[in-house]
C-alpha cells in the first residue's frame, strides 16, 4: 500500500458493496507503523433503552425537518434516515473491518447519551512474517 492513513466520513453507509469498498481502502494502505483508518458513520445505537423514542423522533422527524428546512431538499434527509436503518450494527460492522484487513483499535459514540455518529478507530493487520493481511491481495506484476 501506498497511504498511511485514510479517512472515510459518512460515506461507507453509500458503498455500493460496503465488503470490496473497506478491502480496497486496506489494498492501498501501508502496513506496520502508526497507519490508521478512521470512519465516522452515523448508525442506530444499540442498547439505548429510554433514548430510543428521542432517538426515533430525532431521525425520523426532527432531521429531515431541520434539513429540509436549511437546504431547500427535505428528500436527501429522508435519504439519510433510510441509510442508518440499513447501516449494520456495531458487531456486524466490526466483523466487517476485520474481514477486510483491519484490527479495531477504538469504537465511539459520540455526542450526547451516544446517539450520534460512531467513530471507528482502524489499523492495517499485519500478520506474523509483518506482511500486511487483507482477503485480497494485490495482483502480482513479473518483470
């Protein structure tokens, strides 16, 4: 790989194939030192309890209203609402940045009662030989 860090912000919920997206931002990346991805995604928090009705409000009335109302396009933030439905859930989204290569350093909710976006903190895998890990690799080339 050639970058040494990458930064994806509420953009991997619009990967039309979120697995072959995180790979090919792995491909690219170096292995070994203090590389890093992060991703900051907005998602259904899980284990909200007593949030969840201000939670659902929140999304499903508030933003499209206060969107629209900014932008003049009310549609691009019902848009949004349906893209955090089909985000996965914390565990499956893990599961997914290490299948791609990366090892989970750090996962936070952020803003108030942890219904905000979630930051996820990424390194490179790299295993034992110091070899970079991803379930793809890049295509040899022989001179």
């Amino acid at each position: 790989g050639e970058f040494d860090a990458a930064l994806v912000s509420f953009g991997v919920r619009n990967f039309e194939d979120r697995m072959k997206g995180l790979k090919e931002i792995r491909r690219v990346m170096k292995s070994g030192g203090p590389e890093r991805l992060v991703i900051l995604e907005v998602s259904v928090p899980e284990n909200i309890g007593a949030m969840k009705p201000l939670f659902e409000f929140f999304v499903e009335k508030a933003v499209p209203f206060m969107g629209g109302l900014i932008s003049g396009y009310p549609e691009a933030y019902k848009y949004l609402q349906t893209s955090m439905l089909k985000f996965p859930n914390d565990e499956t989204f893990k599961g997914m940045l290490e299948e791609a290569g990366f090892e989970v350093k750090e996962n936070v909710r952020l803003q108030p009662f942890g219904l905000g976006p979630s930051m996820w903190v990424c390194s490179p895998r790299v295993d034992a030989a110091g070899e970079g890990t991803s379930a793809e690799t890049e295509p040899s080339v022989e001179t």
